[in-house]
C-alpha cells in the first residue's frame, strides 16, 4: 500500500512532537515544519527508533515570514508527493510585535502563516484524495466579541497578548468553517479543535504574573493534548467535516466562530493578502 503522508508544523515540541510520534506509530511518513533543526532533531531520533516508523523529514518554516512560508510549501511540492494530513499546530500566546509583513504577531503566525501554507498546498492535499486539515484552536475564541479588521495589521494592543490571541484562534475556527464550504464537494476535509489547556512551550511568552493562573486552572500534559488533535484525523466521520471540536466531541463555538459572512470576509481578506505578498 502507499504510504500516507503528514505535515505537523511546529513539530519540535509540545502537541506537535506528539502528534507526529503518535503518526510515526501508524506507519504515516511525517514532514516536521518548524524554525529549528537542532530543536527537532530529538523528535527526529525518537521518530527514527520507532517500529514499522517511515524515514521523517524536517522541514524549514518560520510562520512569521511568508517567504518562508512560501518556501516550505515548494520544498514540499517538489517532491511530488500527496499529502493526507495538514496538522496546522504551530503557535504561541503572550508575544507582542508584527510579523515581517506587518500583521499582529499571534494572527500573522498562528492563523495567516498556516492559511498561506495550506492554500499552496492545495494541490497535494488534493490529489491525495480524502485528505484532512486538522486547525488547532483554543475555546479562548470565546472572549472575542468583534473581529476588528484594521487591527490585524497593527502592532499588538494588549499588554498581555492575550486577546490577539483568542482574535488567532477565533480565525483558525472560520478558516476551518470555510474550507469546508468550499472544498467539501471535492473530498478535502477540515477540523478545529480544542486541544485542552496543555502544559506546554506555547505559554513561555505570558507575562510572568500570568502563568501561575494556568497551573491553579490544571492543565493536559502534551499527550493527551495531542490525543484531542489526532481524534479529528481519525476518530470521526467526514461528515463533520467544518465542526468544531473539544474533548473529543463536536462542540458548539461561539456565535461569532459560526457568522459564514465573516468567515467568507475572512478569507477574501486573507487571499487579498496571499496575492500581494506572493512570490
């Protein structure tokens, strides 16, 4: 039989390593996306003692660039190979700044950079027949009463981040919402999801005072964390395809998450966007 492929972005730690161990142990060949090599390369070893595992590749991205984006879809396009699984994971909360073209920093990289990666690879996805794109979200989207367009390319207003962040999540939630819309009739599928609050790297830019508050909340060690995301590649039917996901089950998201006039808006913006930085 063939073998399937996967892409984890942000596979050098936290959900990401899990997610592309648990592939590695169902026989799924997996591309780690992320900004370091040396940081991957302990997945890269673990993935490689692992019975029945493919070879793995690393894979250069850095989300905040889009040249980078750009070229970590072509290096993957080059191989000529379908792609099964999208696991769109990287992310961060707590940082302030722009990316290098100029959008809020936890936007431009926790949804834009992975808009943009999984529009160029459209045509693996596609051609892989059946193909997925898992969107890692938070139930943070919640807090979000308003996307406000213009400020999704001004520097981060709030001193903790956080709020840019649930804007990112809320995102990740209508591009899900609008794959589905528009790829559902061709076989390509797409799921959001909630993966706990999870004891992971993704929290190491909160303001210090903040952190504490996490740890009296409880939190998921990364394994279960990655179990939540890995259930909408293989857990579920296609027939929900578009949903939101938490604790393993579809859940109702926000109001908001589900305005399909916002997400179309979304997504105009977002290609708008695509074209005038491609390359």
């Amino acid at each position: 039989m063939k073998v399937k492929t996967a892409i984890v972005t942000g596979a050098n730690t936290g959900i990401g390593k899990e997610i592309a161990l648990f592939l590695g142990k169902r026989g799924i060949k997996v591309f780690l996306a992320s900004r370091s090599y040396e940081r991957t390369l302990p997945v890269i070893n673990a993935l490689e003692k692992l019975r029945g595992a493919q070879k793995c590749e690393w894979i250069s991205l850095n989300l905040d660039s889009l040249g980078s984006v750009h070229t970590c879809a072509d290096t993957f396009l080059k191989k000529n190979a379908s792609l099964n699984y999208l696991f769109n994971n990287a992310g961060f909360a707590g940082l302030r700044g722009l990316t290098k073209e100029g959008f809020e920093l936890a936007f431009g990289v926790n949804y834009f950079g992975h808009y943009v990666l999984t529009r160029r690879l459209e045509t693996a996805l596609l051609s892989s027949k059946n193909a997925r794109i898992i969107n890692v979200s938070s139930k943070i989207h919640n807090r979000v009463k308003k996307l406000d367009f213009p400020s999704l390319r001004k520097f981060t207003q709030s001193s903790s981040g956080i709020n840019e962040y649930a804007v990112s999540k809320l995102a990740n939630i209508l591009f899900t919402c609008e794959l589905h819309r528009r790829y559902r009739s061709v076989g390509l599928s797409s799921f959001a999801v909630h993966p706990g609050l999870v004891d992971t790297d993704i929290w190491r830019t909160l303001p210090f005072f903040l952190r504490p508050l996490l740890k009296l909340r409880g939190m998921l060690s990364a394994e279960d964390g990655a179990k939540n995301v890995v259930s909408c590649a293989f857990d579920f039917d296609t027939t929900l395809s578009g949903q939101y996901f938490s604790k393993c089950l579809p859940t109702k998201p926000s109001k908001l998450a589900m305005e399909e006039k916002l997400a179309v808006e979304l997504w105009e913006k977002s290609e708008s966007w695509m074209d005038q930085y491609s390359r």
